[in-house]
C-alpha cells in the first residue's frame, strides 16, 4: 500500500541578517604604539559594517568636556535676544535657532515643500545650535558666557588632534601609508557644535516619535512629521564626526541591510565617532556613511538634550576621489600604499576594490557648499 504524503521542502530561508553592534574600540594602543594593527582591523571592520562606533582612551579629559557642556547650557539659558547677537552668520555658522535647518533636505527628502509627494516633508529641525570655527572672531563667537570662548577653544584644540589621528587610524585600517591623509586635512574645514534640543511637552514628544516611526517603517509613506521632531533622517558631509553628549539616548543609526534603527547609547567617557559621505566616498563604498536620527526618547520626555558634535571635513582644496586599494583603477590617485595585511573579519562584505569608481572625483569645498546649502534652503559659500 504506498502513501500518498506529499513530502515538504523543508529547507528554511536563511536567518535575516544579526543586527550590528556599535563597537567601543580602546585607541589607546594605537596612540601609545603598542598595537597600531589591532586597533586599525578594529576601525576597519567597524566602518565596513555600521560606520558608527565608540572610542574609549582617546586622551581628552573628562573635565575639558564638560566644562564646555556647561557654557553650552548657561548660553543657550541665555535670552534669544542675546543669542542672537552672534546670529545670522554666512554658512550657517554662529548661532541658529530653531527650526533653521532641515537636513532631510540634504538626502533629497524635504527639498520641496510645495507639494505633498511620498518624498516631500516640511520638517524643520527643532533644536537650537552655536556653530563655532577657529580663528576666534566676534560675529560667531559670543562674549556671554564669559569663560565659553575659553573651554571650547581648548577643547577644539584637543578635538582636532584627536581627529587627526582618527584620520591616521583610518589610512592604517584602509592600508596606506599611516600619513596618507595629513596633506589633505593640514587645512581641514571643521565645525564645532554646541546643539540644544529644547525640552518637549509629553504629548508632543509622543506625536513626534509616533510620526518619525511611521515615516521609518514605510519610506513611500506620505508622512508630515510635526515640527516638534528633533532632527530627521540624515547623513554626515565630511570625514568624519566626534559627538558627546552627556545623555545620547534618542541617537539612532539606520542598519542599511535590514532598515532596522539602532540605538545609539554612550557613555560619558567615551565619544560616539560616524564616517561621511566624502570618507565613503573616498573608500567607494567600502566603508559606510550611515543614515541616522535624533528621536525623542521615552525616558527623556519633557527633558532638555544636549550634545556637541565635532564636524571634520578634507582641505577644502582636496580632490576626493577613490583611494588606492578601494577600486579597480585607482590611476587617478595616489599610490603610496603600504603591504601591511589588514584582514577583513567582517562578513557578507563585497571585495569593494574590485569595482570601478563609483563616484566621479569631487572638491571637497563645493560637496560641502552643497549640503549646507540644501539644509539652510539657500545657497551658502564657504568663509575661507
């Protein structure tokens, strides 16, 4: 008697894919010396995956930072009629208030807020900032607090080191020459900023996460998120950006293989670091510039949220173009590469240097003036 059992396919889809963990990477080894190797295959696959990771060891003290924490807090307590002495700067420097920037812009969402299209959203960023670059000068740097020129030009001195060997670890972990990229950031365009995200009314809040979650789950969604959300969906322009925050919670990278949002939470002694676009750019796609939010977090309603983000950029004069190793023809480029092994533990990675450039070459300056310009709704020229 035979059966007539229909046999199943049993064989199951593969798992979907484990979320990335946001990495803390002790530089210190790197700094002193000691293991420049293992810190850099660290930085690699960090970058290769999320593009966001913690650093510990990094040689700022704690207290430099906080110091500038607390004149950010006593001048933005300040009346906005004061702030705004050291207002209406060109490129969006010195201070900015609320609603000012719409960074969905700078993705191509929010370009357009004539029309109602799935990719159109009139969100405006609800936080205020004071945008600082050296040399000191009066129209951006405010006289009130008394001691903030003083803490924030410290800690800007000690940042930009701290970017500068970053940008060292990162030609280690791309395997060029550890030097690589010192003549194309002696000159670095960088930007502190001091950003304060006023506190929200609990319902608010809760309309403001609701609606960035709906807009998160369904990207061809028609979704106005409220002006009381904090900052969209975004991209950084540069290198790369040094954020602390004494509370990051309501921070978010976008997991580009699943969409999933990640939280992104550090501790006070550690800085939050994420590549940008000319970095992946200049890697074609080998290391990630990653999508990324500010939400207001259920633990933090009704609370003010600080943080002050570092913005590292090329020489405004730098042609970014695919660096050796990163694609099939690199003539263009230099080609001081180095033979140290940095191995790629990272899986489903794509051999990136196989593949042609992805990007025609690009100064650094006008990809620049483009992005600030599309986030301030003008155009916007670089001060040199």
């Amino acid at each position: 008697m035979t059966s007539n059992t229909n046999t199943t396919n049993t064989a199951s889809s593969p798992p979907p894919p484990t979320p990335p963990v946001i990495p803390t990477i002790d530089i210190g080894p790197f700094l002193d010396g000691s293991n420049k190797q293992g810190v850099a295959q660290q930085i690699n696959e960090a970058c290769t995956t999320l593009g966001f990771f913690m650093i510990k060891n990094h040689g700022i003290p704690l207290d430099v930072i906080e110091r500038v924490q607390q004149d950010a807090t006593d001048f933005f307590d300040l009346s906005l009629h004061e702030k705004q002495r050291v207002a209406g700067a060109a490129f969006g420097l010195g201070y900015m208030g609320q609603g000012t920037e719409n960074v969905a812009a700078t993705l191509g969402a929010g370009a357009d807020t004539t029309t109602t299209t799935t990719t159109t959203t009139t969100l405006r960023d609800q936080k205020e900032s004071l945008n600082l670059t050296l040399p000191v000068r009066s129209e951006i740097w405010p006289s009130h607090p008394p001691h903030l020129v003083s803490s924030c030009q410290t800690y800007y001195v000690a940042v930009s080191h701290l970017a500068a060997q970053l940008m060292r670890i990162f030609a280690v972990a791309l395997q060029l020459e550890e030097t690589y990229f010192d003549t194309k950031i002696n000159q670095a365009y960088t930007t502190l900023r001091l950003l304060n995200y006023p506190a929200l009314e609990e319902e608010e809040s809760t309309a403001a996460t609701a609606a960035a979650a709906a807009a998160a789950a369904d990207d061809d969604a028609t979704v106005d998120l409220p002006p009381t959300c904090r900052t969209a969906a975004h991209t950084d322009y540069g290198t790369l950006t040094i954020l602390w925050s004494p509370d990051s919670r309501g921070l978010q990278a976008q997991d580009a293989r699943t969409r999933d949002w990640i939280e992104v939470v550090a501790p006070c002694d550690q800085f939050i670091i994420n590549i940008g676009d000319l970095m992946m750019n200049w890697t074609n796609d080998r290391w990630r510039s990653t999508v990324h939010r500010v939400l207001v977090h259920p633990a933090t309603r009704g609370q003010r949220r600080m943080s002050i983000p570092f913005f590292h950029n090329p020489n405004p004069d730098a042609i970014i173009a695919c660096l050796p190793g990163c694609c099939r023809d690199s003539s263009s480029s230099d080609t001081n590469t180095t033979t140290t092994n940095i191995t790629n533990t990272t899986t489903n990675t794509t051999n990136q240097h196989t593949q042609p450039p992805k990007y025609a070459p690009i100064l650094a300056q006008a990809h620049l003036e483009m992005k600030v310009s599309k986030a301030l709704g003008q155009e916007q020229s670089m001060e040199l």
